[in-house]
C-alpha cells in the first residue's frame, strides 16, 4: 500500500471525460511526474488530489485515510500552481507566512520558519518585497516556499517551470530536484515537457487522454516505451516499415539488425530505433547507407537527418570535437541488434 | 511646417471637447457662482449689488443644515448598503457559469435602461398606504406602515438605482483576480470565509472604493428619487435648490445652496479618494 494512492480515478465534464480511471500508488518520499500532452488531464488528476476539482468517482487515499471527499483545507497538502498564485497584496514574506497563521503557529516560530523556508530557496534578501517586484524565477521559488512552509505530506507542482526561459528552466529543474531531495517530500509534479520528467521523477506516469498508458522510472520509460506514442513522445525515435526475417527487418532486400519477439517471418514489422543508437561509419561499412540530407549543431550533440533506402533516418552523435559528417556525404549506418526493436505496424496507435 | 502641425494639432483635437465642456459645464457653473453673490429683494427680484448675506443666511439657519445632513446621512448609507449589497452579488456573479452570468449581469444592468422617474414611480406604487408591500403586510396581520415619503423610501429606492455602479467596479477587479489565489488560500488552510476575506476582499477594495465614490456622489446629488418619494417635507439637497429657483423664485440663494453643496460633496470625495490612494499605492501600484 502506498503512501498516497490513487484507485480509479474519474473525472467527467459533460459526456467527456478528462480523466478516466487513473489508477496509482506513491511512495513516501517519492518524486513522480504526470507526463503527457496539453488536455490529457494532468491538471484535472492533480486538483483532484488537491481537493479542487471534485472526482465523478473513484478514491483518493493519503496514509490509509481516504480524502477522496475531504475539503481542500483540511488535505494539508502543498501546492504550486502554473500562476503561482502568489497573493499580490502580500509581501513575500506575508505569502510564506499565510499558511502557519492559518494553523495558528505563534508569532516566533512562524517567523522562523518563515525564514527557514526563504533561506531553502535563497530568497531570504527578498522577504518585504512584493510578488509585482519580483522575476519570474523568483515568484516560482516564493511559490515553492508558501507550499513547503507548513510541511505538507505531499507536494503538488502544476508544471511549476512552464513560465520561465529555458536556461532558468534547466537551472531550475535541477534547484526544484535538489529542494525536495534535501526535505524528502513526497511529490507529483505535472509538465508537459519530457526533458523535464526524466531529469526529475523517480518515476514517469505518462498520460493520454485521460490515462495512463505506461508508468516506469525515467531510463525504463525511455528505453522500454509501451506505445509507439510514448517512443516518439519521449525523446525522437525512427521508425522504418518492412518484413520481419529471422534476425531482423528486411526493407528494400537488406535485412537491418534488431531484437523482434513473437514475430512470424515474412510478417510485416516497424523497426524501432532511437537517434543516439546509430552510429555514423563509411559508405558501405554499416548496415544501411545512405546520403546525409540534414546537419544541426546542437552545442553537445550533433543531429543528422540521413537519407536511406528504407527511408529519413535520424542519427544524434555526440560532439567529440570534429565534425563527423557534411551535407551531402556518402555514409554508412550502423547499430547493434540489441539496440533495435522491431513490433507488429499498430495503424490505431501511429503517432 | 511638420512640427508646427504637431504643435497645434494636439489641441485641434482636444477643442471640440474642451469647448463642449467649456459651455455645458464651466459657464453655468461660473454663472451660478457669480448668481449667488447678488442681492435679491421679494418684490424686484435680483439685484446688481454683490453681498455675502445668502451664504450668511444658509450656514446660519438650521433648516437648511439638516437638510444638508439628512443629504449626507443618505448618501453615505445608500452607499454602504450598496456595498453591502453589491460586492458580494459581484463576487457571485464572477463565480457563475456562462449563460448564467451574462443574464444576470444583464438583470443588474437592465435597469439603466428604465428612466429613474419611471423606476421611482414604481417604487411609490410598490410603498404607498395600498401598495403591494403595505397589503403583504397587512396579510401578515403586521398593519399599515407608512413607508411612502420617509427617509426609508428614499434610501430604498437609491439603493435599488446606485447598485449597478457599485457591482461594476468590483465586478471588473474580480475579474482581473487570478481564481487560482483564492484556491491556494483554501490549500494553505484557510476557510472559504477567512479566504474571502484575507485574498479575495483586500483584492477587490479599489473596485469597493470607487464605486463607493461613484454611489456617494451620486447620491448626494439625486434629485428625481427624493422628489417622488421624500415628497413636499422630506427634502434633500437637489430638491432644497429647485424648491429655491421654482418655488420660492430666489434665484441667488438657490445658487448658493447648490454652490455650498457641491463644495462639500468635492471636500468629502477628494478626502476619500486621498486616504484611498495613500492606502493602496503601495501595495497595488
Ligand atoms: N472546468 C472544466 N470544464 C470543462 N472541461 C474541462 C474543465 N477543466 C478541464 N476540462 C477539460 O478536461 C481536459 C483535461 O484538462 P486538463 O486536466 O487541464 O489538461 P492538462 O492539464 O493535461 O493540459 C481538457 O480536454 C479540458 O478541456
Ligand atoms: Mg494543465
């Protein structure tokens, strides 16, 4: 039984349903994200935690009590919301404070862990200003210190980085993580931004319309995706169309290395690679040649589009401190069958 | 040649408003300013000499200082119970689901639309000795009560014609008011009543404020309503001056009244607006 548990969890607008029977188990202590596109019903699962949006049906329990009714009050839990939702009339230190005054924690050791709170998000030189005067980062971060303030059981963040600039974004991933790695509190954070899932969670739960389609730590999710959806919206990944043969996908009369379980030959196949498995030899040296159509430079890798036989192949390598190819260049693919995965051609599921 | 277009352009803009305003408003009231300093005599009607005596007369004379009081006592309570009133149909309102909230702001407004003669004709007819109110009463077994030209009626009916401006205002802040900063409260443990009160009123007192302002204002200076239905002895300001001009024909200390009282009422709404400003400066910016 986990510390906070969530058992088929449904909510209805009307006829549609924007969240339908989610079902999840947190551990104390755990860092989970809610990954999926915009309208998947990450926000609806996560005010429906919070005691905000009221579930058509299903349990919410938290430490064997069920809250599945209980007033947003009374759940103790912290929130960030997308907004912030600072109050502006109050200053930052005024903000931090409101939740303590509301628990009747008296004067002196409010203001300590007031304090407390402001120096864990080192905004303590900024307490008597208001939310107005202060930057983006800096409202997020009084943000986090408002919710961590009354020591909630768990910690609810609403894509909490989605309004900053991506270099304050990267800092902040890593600021957020170290926070609540040193507190230990347990917390779900929503985002749409897969980057940002896999650096931070234990564990991903990936969302589609209202579900939950796969549920692994970061490295499993990436490697093991349940769903063509989930392979491409987790990192980039090449997908080529042909015949499963014994050892691999035939296209185009080569047969292309991969892993492919339960597969009879002669059946048509897709063959499942990520960018960053391929590897960039000779013409004629690897597996699939082909004609480098595309080059970006993306500071630490580089990113090639190759053209091939068996169609655009996307190829990521590392920058070692060369260039490896140009535009135009004849060059060989090569990869290793146990870093290809060939499965059935799933029409419903093609993303 | 281009610059000098510039120069005068900006005041060839501004003259058709600035000359409308010039006639309508600064004319008359220069007129009626330089009207309450002439001496007036009962038999030959104004006189070209200047003298202080209606002005004398007026801050002397208890008559017309309880009107003046009675004039600022109703304002100032229309004007709470405007308040009392409209700030939380605003907030209830902003909460409504669409098509709710449009028909009813629309019930709110609507109103404007109706003459305020009519709307104080209807009131009389609701208070009157046979009105509907009074026969709700007597099925009650409560009695008549005379409501019809008494402070109540008068109130009654400002109350009932001022609330849009005050719903407006507050309704306008609200709607700039992030939703979510009342759900964060209610997260951080507070009730929805300590929530309303600590988050969403401090947030909604500018839009209180100046349609406090508004309801006073106007109040002070209504004329139809208490005419209908303070009647001949319930007299507030507006009325005092025309009973002066059309009744009493002293033209000069009609313009006198009307001076003092709009000196007044400037006197209180600066004041307010003053210790409004001062309050909020800080905090909204
Ligand atoms: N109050 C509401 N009324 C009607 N539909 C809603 C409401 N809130 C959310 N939805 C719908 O539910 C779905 C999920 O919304 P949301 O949980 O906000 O998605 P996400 O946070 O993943 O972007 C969306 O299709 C949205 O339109
Ligand atoms: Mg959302």
């Amino acid at each position: 039984m986990g510390f906070l548990t969530l058992a088929g969890l449904t909510r209805l607008y009307g006829d549609v349903a924007a969240v339908s029977d989610v079902s999840l188990s947190v551990a104390k202590g755990e860092f989970i994200s809610l990954l999926g596109p915009s309208g998947c019903g990450k926000t609806t699962t996560l005010q429906m935690i919070a005691g905000l949006v009221e579930p058509t049906s299903g349990r919410i329990t938290l430490d064997g009590r069920d809250i599945t009714h209980e007033k947003p009050d009374r759940r103790g839990l912290g929130i960030v919301f997308q907004s912030y939702a600072l109050f502006p009339h109050m200053t930052v230190a005024q903000n931090v404070a409101f939740g303590l005054e509301m628990r009747k924690v008296a004067r002196p050791e409010r203001e300590a862990r007031v304090k407390q709170a402001l120096a864990l998000v080192q905004l303590a030189a900024l307490a008597d200003r208001y939310p107005r005067q202060l930057s983006g980062g800096q409202r997020q971060r009084v943000a986090v210190a408002r919710a961590l303030v009354i020591d909630p059981p768990v910690l609810l963040l609403d894509e909490p980085l989605s309004n900053l600039d991506a270099k304050l974004r990267e800092e902040m991933q890593f600021e957020l993580r170290g926070i609540q790695q040193r507190v230990g509190t347990t917390t779900i954070m929503v985002t749409h931004d897969q980057s940002e899932a896999l650096s931070m969670s234990d564990r991903v739960v990936v969302m589609e319309q209202g579900r939950i389609m796969q549920v692994d730590a970061p490295y499993r999710l990436y490697e093991n995706p349940a769903t063509p959806f989930i392979s491409s919206f987790v990192g980039k990944m090449n997908r080529l169309s042909g015949v499963w043969r014994a050892a691999g996908v035939e296209i185009g009369g080569r047969v292309l290395p991969c892993e492919g379980a339960g597969l009879a030959d002669g059946a048509a196949a897709v063959l499942a690679i990520r960018p960053e498995k391929i590897g960039l030899k000779a013409h004629g040296a690897g597996v699939l040649d082909g004609r480098v159509k595309g080059r970006f430079f993306l500071g630490s890798v580089w990113y090639f589009t190759v053209e091939t036989s068996a169609g655009l192949v996307g190829v990521s390598l590392p920058n070692a401190g060369e260039e490896p190819a140009r535009e135009g260049d004849q060059v060989g693919l090569d990869w290793s069958s146990s870093s290809a995965r060939a499965s059935k051609p799933d029409g419903a599921q093609s993303s | 040649m281009s610059s000098a277009r510039a120069g005068t352009t900006p005041w060839l803009l501004a003259a058709p408003g600035a000359l409308l305003f010039a006639a309508l408003v600064i004319v008359p009231l220069a007129l009626t300013l330089i009207l309450s300093f002439h001496v007036y005599d009962a038999a030959s009607g104004v006189k070209d000499e200047t003298t202080l005596a209606h002005y004398a007369a007026i801050l002397s004379d208890s008559y017309f200082l309880n009107i003046f009081w009675r004039t600022l006592r109703l304002a100032a309570m229309t004007t709470v119970i405007c308040a009392l009133i409209g700030a939380p149909e605003a907030y209830i309102l902003s909460r409504m689901r669409e098509p709710w909230r449009s028909v009813f702001l629309l019930a709110i407004i609507g109103p404007l639309l109706v003459s305020v003669v009519v709307r104080a004709f209807g009131w009389s007819m609701l208070l009157g000795p046979t009105g509907l109110v009074n026969e709700a009463f007597r099925a009650l077994g409560l009695g008549t009560v005379k409501i019809l030209y008494t402070e109540t009626a008068i109130v009654v009916a400002l109350v009932h014609v001022m609330l849009p401006f005050m719903v407006i205002p507050v309704w306008t802040s609200l709607q700039k008011l992030d939703p979510m900063v009342e759900a964060a409260a209610w997260t951080l443990g507070a009730s929805r009543f300590t929530a309303l009160r600590r988050v969403v009123l401090p947030q909604v007192t500018m839009g209180l404020l100046s349609g406090s302002l508004v309801v006073f204002g106007l109040s002070a200076s209504a004329f139809a309503i208490p005419a209908l239905l303070g009647g001949r002895r319930l007299k507030m300001a507006a009325t005092l001056v025309y009973d002066e001009y059309m009744h009493e024909l002293n033209w000069p200390l009609g313009a006198a009244i009307a001076i003092l009282v709009l000196v007044i009422n400037l006197i209180i709404m600066l004041a307010y607006q003053r210790v409004v400003e001062a309050r909020f400066k800080r905090t909204l910016g």
